[in-house]
C-alpha cells in the first residue's frame, strides 16, 4: 500500500494564515508525546473527543467541534469539501528549531479504518519531513494523505513556524475514489538475489563505504526503526551496485550488538 499521496485537493492559504491571525497566541497545548521532540510543538484542538474536547489525542469513540472552531471559516470551508466522517481536527506547530524524532503512530492506519490528512498552513523551505526515510515536501493549500503508521520524522531548519491543518477522517468509498490505498508502493524496493557468502562480502564493503561517505552516512543516520533501516539499508546498497539481503543486515546488527554486550559482561 503507498504511504503519500497528494489529494486532488487545494484550498486558500490565505485564508487558513487569516483563520491563525483570529486565534489567539496563546493556548497553543504542548504535543502530550514529550519524548518524542524538541523544542516547541503544539497545537490547538478545532475538533477533539467529546470527552475533554481540548486535549490534543486524536482517538476517541465521539467527536465534538470547540469553540475554536467558530474562529476558522478558512478551516471550516475546508472541512466542508471533506465529504467523509471527521474525527479530529486540529492545528499543529513546530516551531523554529523544533525536532520531532523518528516515531509511529500506531493507532492510525487504513486497515483501522482512519486516515490523516495534512494541509500545511505555514512552512518554510527548511522544514524536513521524512516518511520512511523519503523527505516529503508539502507546500501550503495542499491536501496530502500521509500513513504516519509508518516511520516518520520532522526537523523545521527554518527561522519561521511550520503550521499544519492535521484532519482525522474516517474512510468510505468517497475518501477510497481521491486516494488509491492498495496501489503498489513506488518507493518499496525488491530485495536482490544473491548468495550468503556474496551478501556477507557485500555489506562490508557497503559498511566501509558508509564510513567513507558522510553523505550516505547522513541517508541512514536518522533512522531509528529497526526493519525501516533493514530496508534502507538493502535499498541503499543496491544503489551502489552491492547487493545483499535483509538477512545479512540482520545477522550484522544482531552481531554487532552482540559485541556491545560483550565488552560489558566481561
């Protein structure tokens, strides 16, 4: 299944900055997940669980509008194109030099029957966000579908806030005809064909080339999730004309640790 896709969908900028400048600048509720980032991250709730209506967690049986909501005819105009069950609505902020670290939302997914949508509302071109270690640029006004079930990260670089209008939506056969769900992943690579010896020899001349290289170094640096780098790592490798499998990535991180445990229990 793909885990991006840009929405047919394209709504005033202007109009969400203007629904912003009517919101006052205080309120903003610090993200709940304070392991996960640095810096400022926060949002405000437009729509939350009708229990406690202003906390920023997204999963709830029951929904309700805040009164924050009435402030926002730019968000409203958007969610009324939105021809799908809304659960949460809200606007999210990370400020300047604020690093959301690599992380999964598992309570969200297609199979669960949710999808989160996110039309930036303010961004800059320093801000970084990474879905399964591809950099998504999202630019205001556009509707993108982001499966944040999979491994993802945000860095804003920039001197300005990245501001998004992040939608909770159940799916129906409205939502199933703008966005193609089941369609083939572009981004996921077929594993090569090769021998164990070769795949062994492969990666370690893979390793030194890492090592050499702090660009492609910096391509796996960040990610954190282990079957994420099994496959980034295979992905990369073949790239550079050593193919090897995710097998012998395993054994090598297995091996590796392995090592790091040793020298403590000596």
């Amino acid at each position: 299944m793909i885990d991006r896709f840009r929405l047919p969908l394209t709504f005033d900028a202007a109009a969400l900055t203007a629904d912003l400048d009517a919101l006052s600048a205080e309120g903003w509720i610090p993200h709940f997940n304070r392991g996960f980032y640095d810096g400022d991250w926060s949002g405000l709730v437009l729509r939350g669980p009708a229990q406690g209506a202003d906390s920023l967690v997204a999963t709830a049986e029951a929904f309700a509008d805040t009164p924050l909501l009435d402030l926002c005819p730019g968000v409203r105009a958007v969610l009324a194109t939105l021809d799908c069950p809304l659960r949460s609505v809200r606007l999210l902020r990370l400020g300047p030099g604020g690093v959301i670290r690599e992380h999964r939302d598992y309570d969200l997914g297609y199979d669960r029957g949710e999808a989160r949508l996110h039309v930036p509302v303010v961004t800059n071109p320093d801000v970084s966000f990474h879905l399964r270690n591809r950099r998504v640029v999202m630019a205001p006004g556009e509707t993108w579908y982001l499966d944040l079930s999979q491994p993802h990260r945000v860095v804003n670089g920039g001197a300005t806030d990245r501001i998004h209008l992040v939608i909770d939506v159940g799916v129906n056969d409205w939502l199933r005809d703008r966005i193609p769900f089941e369609a083939d992943d572009p981004f996921r690579s077929v594993e090569p064909e090769v021998g164990a010896d070769e795949a062994r020899a492969n990666l370690e001349r893979f390793r030194a080339l890492v090592a050499a290289e702090p660009a492609l170094h910096g391509d796996l640096r960040d990610t954190t999730d282990r079957e994420l780098f099994v496959e980034e790592t295979v992905r990369l490798g073949l790239a550079h004309g050593l193919p090897f499998t995710a097998e012998a990535v395993r054994e090598a991180l297995t091996a590796e640790r392995r090592r790091w445990n040793d020298q403590w229990m000596k």
